[in-house]
C-alpha cells in the first residue's frame, strides 16, 4: 500500500475511532448521572450502549495498528508522533488533528470512567449503609483515631423494624 493510501485510510480509521469516543463520552457522562440518580434503568441502559462502543474502537485501534505496520511503523506513540510529524509537514495536518481528537477524547473518557468508578463504590457504600440501618446488622464503622489511622468499631443495634 503506498503512503497516500495509507494515509487517507489511517484518516478514515482515526476519525472513526473520534466520533466512537466521542459517543463513548456522552455514555459515560449519561452513566455518570445514572449513578448519581441511582436510576438504574438509564445504568442498565448506558452499559448496554457503552459495550458495542468499545468493540468497535478495539476493531479500529487493531485496523490502524496494522496501517501503521503496513507503513513500517510500530504502534508505540513514539512512531505514530514521529510518522504524524513527517506528514504533516507534507500537508497532513487533517491527520494530525484527528489523532490529537482521539488522544483528547480517550483521555477523557478515561478520566470520566474514574469519576464513575468513584461514584459507583461511593452509592455502593451508600446503599450498604442503608441496609445495615435496616437490618440492624452491625455495620464496620470505619471511624479515624487521633493519629489519622483508620480504625473499625463494630455498632451493636436493633434492626429497625424491630422498633
């Protein structure tokens, strides 16, 4: 494959995997407010949407892995810099950006599956909580002592149907 094909055609790929991270984005942030609402039927939803996702950008990362290696690169960042460099001073700036998109938009997405994450063990905590409250189990309180050591005291209560 000659350097213009396989230029037009990591364009292609890259700007794919652009409007799939992009799409992936919203899911997250949408997920995001799903686990704030504790709505559970939007959660089930963006789980379902985010999946197909991130087949399809695994496909296109594997589709332009094998351009890069086709062009005699290896798909380190390094070699992609380098390789974007060259081409854009040769005109190619619509690739560089479209790499520039897709590093932006991932990093992003990683960064707003953390938030989610957190949130997600925080409403987990949450809802372990409110059980204990309800079963009257005794929850590990973890507390913190005067030296900032985490500390666990086990409550004895009453369930609280029993009151």
């Amino acid at each position: 494959m000659d350097t213009a094909t396989v230029i037009h055609e990591l364009h292609r790929v890259l700007q794919s995997e652009v409007d799939a991270a992009a799409r992936l984005l919203a899911i997250l942030q949408t997920e995001q407010q799903a686990l704030a609402d504790s709505n559970a039927e939007l959660l089930e939803q963006a789980l379902a949407d985010k999946q197909p996702l991130i087949q399809q950008m695994e496909l296109a990362t594997h589709r332009h892995e094998s351009l890069l290696t086709q062009a005699g690169l290896s798909a380190g960042d390094r070699d992609i810099e380098g390789f974007l460099s060259a081409i854009d001073r040769r005109g190619g700036s619509r690739l560089v950006l479209s790499w520039q998109q897709l590093r932006d938009t991932v990093h992003q997405c990683r960064e707003q599956n953390l938030r989610n994450g957190r949130l997600a063990v925080f409403q987990r905590r949450k809802t372990e909580q409110a059980l204990n409250i309800l079963l009257g189990s005794a929850p590990n309180n973890e507390s913190y002592g005067p030296d900032g050591a985490s500390t666990l005291s086990a409550a004895s209560s009453r369930p609280l149907t029993s009151v």
